[in-house]
C-alpha cells in the first residue's frame, strides 16, 4: 500500500485543521487502498477561536494536542517526519494553515513558514514525492516551492497573493484536481468555495485518487 503522511494544523477550521476535510481526506486514503501517518508541528497556535461564536478565546493550545483530537491520539510531532518513509504527503485546509503552519493570514505573500513545515515540503519535493494541498494550503506550497501552479478556487485576493508569490494560480470548482505542469503538485479547493461535505468529500477522493494514479 501506498504510505501518505497527512499534516495537521490544529483542530477546528477557524484556528486549526478543517474537520471534514482532514477526515474525509484519512478515508479517501483508506477508501482507495492506501494507508496514513498523522503529523502536525509541536508549536503554539497562533490563538484560539470559539467557533459557536467565532470570537478569540483568552486561552492558548497547542497545534500538535489539538491535532491528535482528530488523530485519536496516533499522531507524531512534524519534526519526526522523514520523507524517504513515505510516498506523498498531503495538506487538508482550515485556517490553521494560514494561521499556525504559515502567517499567511496576516502577512499574505510576504509570510513566513514553519520550519518543520517548509523542511518537510522541501525534502518531499527534492524526492520527486506527490504533494497534495486542499483549500487555503496551496498558499503553503506556493510560498515555500514558488514557481508552482496551483488552485483555491476563484477567489481573486487569495490568487493574487499566489501570483505575487511566483506561482501560478489556475481558477477551478468542485472536485476539480490541478496538478504543477512539472511536478507531482496537486491542489483542489474544497472549502475555499461554497460548498458541502458532498462536494468535499469529491474533493478530497479526487486528489487521492490523482495522487495514486501518479504512484503507479
């Protein structure tokens, strides 16, 4: 079976890992006969948001802890991670990409990576490795590999922040897979658009399954 390493960033969309998206992304994995690890990086989140009332909370947790809520505590730190062990790597969305694994929520093309985080895409891509990224995480991988075309969908702020960052960002829809010209790149909206866990679900079985036809 292929081995993906799946990375997290929290728990919650507003402040962490998009929960239906790094849950339908473990069971497409599954679905269509590959097996996961759970990584995320053992650092603070940036703050904590109360998502009834969507206010910050005066509170502070941990990226890694909140993860392992969704990993059912079989989860490793983003620092044990060694690409040589696995075939792809794959990036649900949520705020928390934008929040904890990069500043890319406040500081747009200008912001700055996680170490562990941009380690991780870097050994990956040296390795020729597959790199999947849902919604708001193709910002991610435009900021650390640059000349890369990816997709959020057809939001034009975010887009233009991609372009500014020297990637190319190619406007897509539901379940729609764009894959780098050059390299096993492969992106896909989800919730970057209106959508439903139908069409996520969709979403995050297509980048799979893309990702799987590239391993073959």
């Amino acid at each position: 079976m292929k081995k993906f390493a799946v990375i997290l960033a929290g728990n919650g969309v507003y402040d962490g890992a998009e929960i239906h998206e790094a849950t339908l992304t473990l069971l497409a994995i599954r679905k269509n006969g590959g097996e996961y690890e759970i990584f995320a990086p053992d650092i603070p989140q940036h703050h904590v948001v109360n998502h009834l009332t969507g206010k910050e909370m005066p509170e502070t947790r941990n990226v890694l802890v909140e993860s392992a809520r969704i990993a059912r505590g079989k989860i490793k730190s983003l620092s044990a991670f060694n690409a040589r062990e696995f075939d792809a790597v794959i990036f649900p969305g949520g705020f928390g990409v934008a929040k904890n694994l990069c500043t890319f929520a406040f500081d747009g093309a200008a912001c700055k990576v996680d170490p562990s985080v941009e380690k991780a895409v870097k050994d990956a891509a040296s390795l020729k490795k597959p790199i999947g990224a849902l919604c708001i995480s193709p910002v991610l991988i435009a900021k650390i590999l640059g000349n890369v075309e990816v997709t959020i969908g057809d939001d034009k702020s975010t887009a233009s922040k991609i372009e500014a960052m020297g990637a190319t960002h190619v406007n897509a829809t539901h379940g729609i897979v764009v894959r780098d010209t050059h390299r096993p790149v492969f992106t896909t909206p989800c919730y970057m658009l209106d959508a439903d866990i139908v069409q996520i679900a969709e979403g995050t079985d297509n980048i799979v399954k893309a990702i799987l036809d590239e391993l073959k």
